[in-house]
C-alpha cells in the first residue's frame, strides 16, 4: 500500500480506541438512545427515496384508469 494511505486503514485497535472514547464522551445509557435515533432517520431516509422512486409514467396511466379517462 502506498504510505499516504496508510493512516486510513482502521483495524481492530482503532475500532476498540473509537468505541472507548464513545463510551467516555456519551455513557452506556445514552448510546441506544442515539443508535435508536439514527435506525429512524435510516428508515425515513429509505421510505422517502422508496416514494421518490416512482416512474412518471406509471402515475398518469394509474390516474387515467382512476378518472375514467381513456388514451
């Protein structure tokens, strides 16, 4: 590997060092809180781009067949 990216190799040690100062900077009891905030903004994130994907296409032919209206 090149040295210039050598210091963005994360290994086991770097991840027991993160979860330390974690645990340090927000406690035990506040971390699930946290994780619990993040899995409902994961979800929103997912079910907002789920709506979003929706073809165009599909939507005027539904609202068409709802209507009544024929092409």
């Amino acid at each position: 590997m090149n040295a210039l990216f050598l210091p963005l190799v994360i290994g086991a040690p770097q991840i027991i060092l993160i979860v330390i100062v974690v645990l340090l900077l927000f406690g035990g009891r506040k971390i699930p809180e946290l994780m619990r905030g993040l899995g409902s903004g994961i979800k929103e994130f997912k079910d907002a781009s789920k709506d979003d994907d929706t073809p165009k296409s599909h939507t005027t032919e539904d609202n068409n067949k709802v209507s009544g209206e024929n092409k």
